[in-house]
C-alpha cells in the first residue's frame, strides 16, 4: 500500500500555492517523513524540490473571487481558485492519500494515524480557533437549518469503490453547485470545498447522521485571516490574534507542537520568506 | 416477542384530533406488522378508517375536558379505559416511521417507561429549555409524555392515580412543585407527570438517561437548535417531503423513529392520501 500528501496548488494574481505547497512538503518530510506530490497548473520552479510527483494540468479555468483578510486592515478581492479537490481520488498516485490544504502547517506526525485506522475516509468535523473564539456559527454547519460542516482542510481517504462514488457525488455537486446552495439552504455562491464535501457526505450517509467519515487523528486548529502570523520556528508559531469586537488590536498567542490551519495566506508567505 | 399494543387519546376542539389518530393510525400499519391500536374519544371516527383501530373506546366517566380549548383533563383515564394489560402511548399528531419492534421487547424491562430523550429533525439530542424552563428550576424528571409505556401494575396504577389528583388539582401542585403559573399557566401532561414521579421519587424506574431509544423527534420550532428564530410554525424553516414510498424528510434530512410535528397544519390533504394509498383505503 503506498502512502502519501496530495496537495493542489493554483496561484493567482497576488498568492503563490506553490510556494505554500513546497513549504508544507517540507515540514511533511520533516515531520510524518511522507512523499508530497502537487497538482498544479504552474510549471513547478526547479527551487521547489520538495516533491515526489508533480502533477501538471492545462491551465484551470475557475472564477471565483472572494475576499482575502490579510488582518482586520487590508484585504483583496482576488480569485480563489480552489478548483481540482473532487479529482483527488483520480489524481492520487498513493492508494492511501492524505489531501492538505498548502496553509496547513504540520508540526507533529500525529496524521500517521490516519493509515492504521480502519475508517476508509477521514476528515476534520470538530475543530478550534488558536484563539477566544469558542464557537463559530459558520463552522458547525454550513446554512442555520442545513446539514454538519465538515473541513476539507485535511482529507484522508483509501482507494476503495466506496470512495470512488464519494468522489464522483463530489464533482456532480460542484457541477451543479447552484442547485444544490439551493437545496441546502446556503446564501453564498462562492464555490467551497468544505460545503461540498459536506453535503457529499450527508448524502452518503442516507441524509442523516451517520459514520461514512470519521474524525481525523489530533486537533483541527485554525487561525482566521483577520488573525496574523508572525513567526514559525521549528514547531513553534507565534500568531496574533484579533480581539473579539475590538478592531485591530490583538493578543499574542505561541503555539508548540500542534498542527494549525493559517487562513491568513500573506501572513504565512511573509514567513515563507523570512520577511 | 411483546405484544404490540398503541393507544392514543382524541378529542376534537379546533383541531381535527382524531384525523391526526387516523393519519397516526395509518403510519403505524405502514411500518408495524402485528400490531393492536385502541382509539379512545367521544368523536366521530370517520367510517372508512375505523378499520385502522382494533378498539375504540369512549372516554370514561364523563368529559373531564368538555370547558377546556386545550383538552388534556381526560388523558389519566386512559390507565383504566384500554383493552390492554400493557399498551404505549403516543400523541395523536405524530407518524411512526419505522418497525419499533425492538423498543417494545426493550419496554419490557419496566412496568412504567418515560422517553427523556428526544430529538431534533437533525437527529441531535435537544437540550434546550426553552419549553421546559420549570423542569430544570425545580429539578422535575425530564420526561415526555408524547411517547410512554405502562403495564397493569402496582406501579402503572399509583402513578396514574396521582396523574389523576395533579390534573385535577393542577393549580395547588405547580404552585408547589413547577413555580405556579409563572412557568405554567396551563395544565400540561409532562409537567405533572414529572411532578407525579417526583412524589413517588419513581424517576430512576421509569426513565433511561442511558439509552438513545425509545423516543421521539421532538419539532417544537425554538428546540432545533437554529441560531434564528423564525416563528412558531417550524415549517417557516424548512419544508417536510413525503416520497411516494413514504419516506419523509424535513429540510435535508430523512426521518426514522417517531416523528412528533406538533404543527397541526402539517396534516393536508397530499399526506393523507398518499397513506391512503399506501394501505388501499378509500
């Protein structure tokens, strides 16, 4: 059975996935001592050598903007090119495969457990705010009167025909996602892997609750785009975190050891590149 | 394997109580083989459904309820009015949705059984108070009427003479039981039930904290777990589909167990005939 990351990376005109990506591989290596392969659509620089397989598709084609908080200050309206989830299961070159978002920062190896857990498919449904914040509405479920929200964050899954169907019933819904915001009950009409995972895995369990994914090993910590971080060393982040309901002021937190999700991408490429 | 006895208890005011038993009725034989339902009401039964009961019986000793809009005065008689030597009980405006069989050879452990857990549309257990504030302020056992089971029984007998004296007296023991009428102005079944088992300090013999079923979905609007309220009428929120194969689904999400849809509105005429239909009743 080969194991192993898949990441996708598409960049846009101010965020380089890639970069993200290369960086992620490393601390993977570092730290599950995992290949990484990418999928991208960008001719992957000789610097990033990080990978086992590259992955290259023509050109992805996906308008979707929406805006990214670099702190409560400053924020661009940019395209989100999330595109490329739903092909996981076709694209993987491992019969076990661990899918990451590339601001996900991995400082243990406690994901290993993924492969020796019978559960065939496993993701993020609990998760925690780095900071205050104990509960956000958004992240339970993805409407008020809808189903569970479920992280595509961190994805693991086995190559089984079971999972070959989920992935399938994920592409239906992102090709008629419109329909489906309808149906589940959802404002936006930005395209989100979270929502359609979700709603894919309502569906596989018989539109109730039910086991078809179970909670991937370790915490779902996250941080949000209004929050920054500042410095990653080792396995050591250092992150600001906005006050709740005070506009840009912030309170240091230091995180030691623990997997986090930086939502705020200019935040992390600084650090990326040591600036 | 356990007899399979339901009775329900129907009076009509406003609402057309005893069609809600039909359409419950109806359910029950959809997904229950072998199984006896007494109706007890002083109303009419229309004739092309009173083959869905194996008894009905007038209520006894009078009506209790006759000045009452909401007519509950009458529901401690049905202990001595059924056919039967052990029988549930459920609200007449809920649909069994699947074979409860097992909650019946589970129900047989006890002599007199209250559900305390139930369930929003989502399948997540409701823990809201909202329409049981007296409950967690004076500490009353967190049962619900809607759904119970008794056997003739010492215990079955005493608690339902009890039932009898707080329905009847409902004033003089929420005074001194549930807070009087600040937290309850009406006479409400669950609220002297649980004042009755907390007399007898009976709470560990009739109800299961420990077990997932018996119960029921619970779908009171403010009990759902929604961050925006909307109105009374659950409905407003999300839409319940009937499928041809009776399936029945609220908003996103398939309903099993017994669903309890307290919004009388949610009997049309689509629902009842598609039971209708189902079990060849014309």
């Amino acid at each position: 059975m080969s194991k192993g990351v898949l990441l996708f990376a598409f960049n846009n005109e101010s965020l380089n996935y890639v970069k993200q990506a290369n960086y992620l591989a490393s601390r993977i290596k570092k730290y599950m001592n995992l290949p990484t392969s990418i999928v991208t659509d960008t001719d992957v620089e000789k610097e990033y050598a990080s990978f086992d397989e590259v992955i290259k598709l023509d050109s992805v084609s996906m308008q979707n903007r929406r805006k990214y908080n670099d702190g409560s200050f400053h924020n661009r309206l940019l395209n989100f090119r999330n595109s490329g989830r739903e092909t996981s299961y076709d694209l993987s070159p491992y019969s076990e495969t661990i899918v990451m978002d590339t601001d996900f920062i991995i400082c243990n190896d406690k994901l290993l457990n993924a492969f020796s857990s019978s559960s065939d498919f496993q993701c993020y449904k609990s998760s925690s705010h780095v900071g205050h914040k104990n509960s956000i509405p958004e992240f339970n479920r993805i409407s008020d009167t809808s189903v569970e929200f479920y992280w595509a964050t961190v994805l693991f899954f086995r190559k089984t025909p079971i999972n070959k169907i989920f992935f399938d019933l994920v592409k239906h819904i992102k090709e008629n996602y419109m329909h489906y915001r309808n149906v589940y009950q959802f404002k936006n009409t930005m395209y989100r892997n979270d929502f359609a995972f979700s709603i894919a895995i309502h569906i596989m369990n018989g539109f109730q609750k039910g086991d078809f994914a179970t909670e991937l090993p370790g915490n779902n910590l996250f941080s949000l785009d209004k929050d920054v971080l500042v410095d990653i060393n080792e396995d050591v982040l250092q992150i600001l975190v906005e006050k709740e309901n005070r506009l840009g002021e912030y309170t240091g937190v230091k995180v030691s050891g623990s997997n986090i999700h930086i939502m705020n991408k200019f935040s992390l490429e600084r650090v990326i590149d040591g600036n | 394997m356990a007899t399979k006895n339901f009775t329900m208890l129907a009076q009509n005011n406003n609402n057309n109580y005893v069609l809600q038993a039909c359409l419950a009725a109806m359910s029950i034989h959809t997904t229950n083989k072998d199984v006896s339902i007494c109706l007890i009401s002083n109303d009419p039964v229309p004739s092309k459904y009173k083959m869905l009961f194996d008894h009905i019986v007038d209520i006894p000793w009078g009506d209790h309820a006759e000045h009452e809009d909401w007519k509950i005065s009458n529901r401690w008689k049905i202990y001595h009015a059924i056919p039967y030597n052990e029988t549930v009980v459920i609200d007449t405006d809920m649909l069994v949705l699947q074979d409860i069989s097992v909650w019946f050879d589970f129900l047989q452990n006890y002599d007199l059984f209250y559900t305390s857990k139930v369930y929003t549309y989502r399948g997540d257990i409701i823990y809201d108070e909202t329409y049981r504030k007296a409950f967690h302020k004076f500490d009353l056992p967190n049962l619900y009427s809607g759904f119970h089971y008794f056997k003739k029984s010492d215990l079955a007998h005493e608690f339902y003479t009890w039932l009898e004296m707080i329905t009847n007296n409902w004033q003089q023991f929420y005074k001194a039981h549930a807070g009087g009428k600040i937290y309850q102005n009406v006479c409400s079944m669950d609220v002297s039930a649980a004042i009755a088992a907390k007399i007898m300090n009976i709470e560990n013999k009739i109800i299961n904290p420990n077990v997932k079923y018996p119960s029921f979905t619970h779908m009171k609007s403010r009990i759902q777990d929604w961050e925006t309220y909307v109105s009374e009428r659950w409905q407003d929120r999300v839409e319940p589909y009937l499928s041809n194969d009776l399936t029945l689904k609220i908003g996103n999400f398939t309903q099993t167990g017994i669903f309890h849809y307290t919004e009388k509105d949610f009997v049309n005429d689509e629902i009842i005939h598609a039971y209708e239909k189902h079990l060849g009743i014309s």
